[in-house]
C-alpha cells in the first residue's frame, strides 16, 4: 500500500496512489498489444492521452484513473490494452475464458498463442485446466491439463519451445511440469528444493531458470532462490 503522492509525466501533474486488489496476471501479445486476466474484482479502464503504454498498464491495474471508470464486476474475463503511443489509449473487451480462475499462469507461446494454466476458480478446488488464447482469432481453445490441480504457481518459456510450471498451493508443491506446444500435453520434471508460493521465474542467458523467494506452506517470506537446469 502506498499513500497518495504526486508525480510529473512530461509536464502533467498526476496524483497517483495504490490500493490493495484480487491477483490478477498480463501477457504482452506479439503484436504490441496486451492481454489481463482478471479476478472477481472490479476494473478501472480509462482514456489517455499520454503516449507510454507502460503508464497505462500501471494506472490501470495499480491505481484510479483520470476518469475513475469501472467495468462491470462479475467472473474472469480478459481485456486487451490498446496499442502503443497512440493519441488516445483504449480498453477492449477481449472474448472470455470458459472458465473463471486467479492465480494462474500466462504464458506467450512461439505461436503467439497465451497458454493459461491452473487457476482458482473462487471454490474449494484449484483447477489443473489449461487454455490456449488466439490473439489473431480471439477465441479460447482448450488444452492438455496439467498433472495436477495448482493455484499461485509460475509459468516460465523456456528455449525449447516448452513451458516450464512449477509450485503453488495444492498442497505446497514442489512439484514440476513441461507443456509441450507442438502436442498439447504435459510430463513431470525434477521437483524443486523448496516449497514456493507467490515467487519469480526468471529464464537466464545460460538456459537456465532462477527460482526466487515466495512464501513458503506457512506463508512465510523467503529468502532462498535455486537454478533449474532444463
């Protein structure tokens, strides 16, 4: 939580401040536009004049908007975000996901295509369903289901092509899987060291993947960080 404060945008005098909101996940889309998947909460989308998308993103999923309008409530939709530096920003309605969930994954695919995995649908039960979103159709196809159901996990492309999923909460996993694209499918990969919830995945330079902190089963903060060797 941040109190309110003001900033200088290229001579605009904006008051910007933060408040808490459900998870929510965005995946830049190859051709410059982006794609949020929301929770049930509710959305603010707004016109701009300022010509960074970066500040755009930011208001809109961290902070009121100039004209603090809000989108319907309701279960988990996608929204796409206008293209870059241009007069006046927009805000979309993209095609929805058959199923609500937070806490997924989202991933960009070398097709292009947005792989969305597992999730919280809001009930007792994490999902282990996955989706494949088609920017150039806008629609939803399903896809393999992962091995098993997890909530507040980290999705990672890696240079294969493959995507690789580790943790969340189905019963603090350490748990590890691969989607393959070219097949729709997943297999089990090495487990990590530790329980992370809530963490980073980054890929480096080497092909490798750094895992770093998240919460633990106890919901406690960490501060370990481990490599993944694909």
């Amino acid at each position: 939580m941040r109190a309110a404060g003001r900033e200088r945008w290229k001579g605009f005098l904006l008051r910007m401040s933060w408040h808490s909101r459900p998870a929510m996940t965005r995946t830049f889309l190859p051709h410059g536009r982006a794609s949020l998947q929301t929770g049930q909460s509710m959305m603010r989308s707004f016109a701009s004049t300022f010509s960074s998308i970066v500040f755009l993103l930011t208001s809109a999923a961290c902070g009121p908007a100039p004209s603090d309008d809000t989108a319907p409530t309701g279960p988990s939709s996608a929204i796409e975000v206008g293209t870059e530096r241009q007069a006046l920003a927009s805000w979309s309605s993209a095609a929805p996901m058959s199923t609500a969930r937070f806490d997924h994954s989202a991933t960009v695919l070398p097709s292009g295509k947005v792989l969305v995995a597992g999730g919280d649908p809001g009930t007792t039960t994490y999902l282990s369903s996955a989706a494949l979103y088609n920017p150039a159709t806008n629609t939803w196809a399903a896809t393999g289901s992962m091995t098993q159901a997890r909530s507040a996990h980290v999705a990672v492309l890696l240079s294969s092509g493959k995507v690789l999923v580790i943790g969340g909460t189905f019963g603090s996993t350490t748990t590890a899987e691969l989607y393959d694209p070219a097949t729709g499918t997943w297999s089990a990969t090495a487990s990590m060291l530790a329980v992370r919830n809530h963490f980073t995945l980054s890929p480096l330079s080497s092909g490798k993947v750094l895992a770093v902190g998240g919460t633990n089963s106890s919901g406690l903060g960490l501060a370990s960080t481990e490599l993944y060797t694909p």
